[in-house]
C-alpha cells in the first residue's frame, strides 16, 4: 500500500484518482503531478514501484501544499477574519453562511439542524 503525505492510498484505484484522497490535491493538480512525472493515470495504485512512489512523494513535498500544513494555513486565514471582525469573519464566528448564500430557507449544513419550535399546552381557557 502507497502511503504518501501521512495518507494510505485506497488499493485497487487509479494513481490518478488514488491522489486526491490526500487534502489539498484534487484531480487536476494529481494528472499534472503525474504528467511532469511521466506516470501513467491509469495504473493501479498497487502496480506502483517503490521508486515511483518515492517520486510522487517528492514531487507533492517541494512544489504543493497538502495535509496538516494547508489546514492549519486556512484555519489561520479563518482566525485572521475572525480577529479583524470583519462581515466574514463575523459569520464564520456565527456559523452562518459566509458567501451571501440565502439562510431564510436554506443553510441547513452550516446553521445544524432544524430546533423543535416551542408549543404551549393545552387549548383555550375556561372562565
């Protein structure tokens, strides 16, 4: 099994596909890697050669970006907005949408799910 930037790649998938299971790598930038490279998209993740492997492993370290060091460069750029109290910063500190998304009806993946409306028991008074 490939392991590459602290991520297992799934066996049995194309190197091409198998790269962006690792943050910050998605398809177009994992068929650039292996084009400069000269590998093949389609081979199997579990047909690579130790010395291929090492390669792509290489390749990812020097030029991209990727995995703990990326996440901990958006979730500072997140702190930043936070802190300067800016509108974005402002609604990422509310858990609402940031990008001027409607949260009347919608927004249910950033706002949870719905609360329970409040009813009050029973019906109309007696005198």
């Amino acid at each position: 099994m490939a392991r590459i930037a602290g991520v297992d790649l799934p066996r049995g998938k194309q190197i091409g596909v198998g790269l962006t299971y690792i943050y910050g790598i998605g398809l177009s930038t994992s068929r650039q890697i292996l084009l400069k490279l000269g590998i093949q998209e389609t081979i199997k993740t579990d047909d690579l050669s130790d010395a291929e492997v090492n390669e792509i492993r290489k390749a990812i370290d020097s030029e991209h970006k990727v995995e703990g060091e990326l996440r901990t460069d958006v979730s500072m750029n997140i702190k930043r907005l936070m802190d300067l109290g800016c509108y974005r910063g402002l609604r990422h500190r509310r858990g609402l949408p940031v990008h001027g998304q409607r949260t009347s009806t919608n927004a249910r993946t950033r706002k949870g799910p719905r609360r329970a409306a409040v009813k009050k028991k029973g019906g109309a008074k007696k005198k």
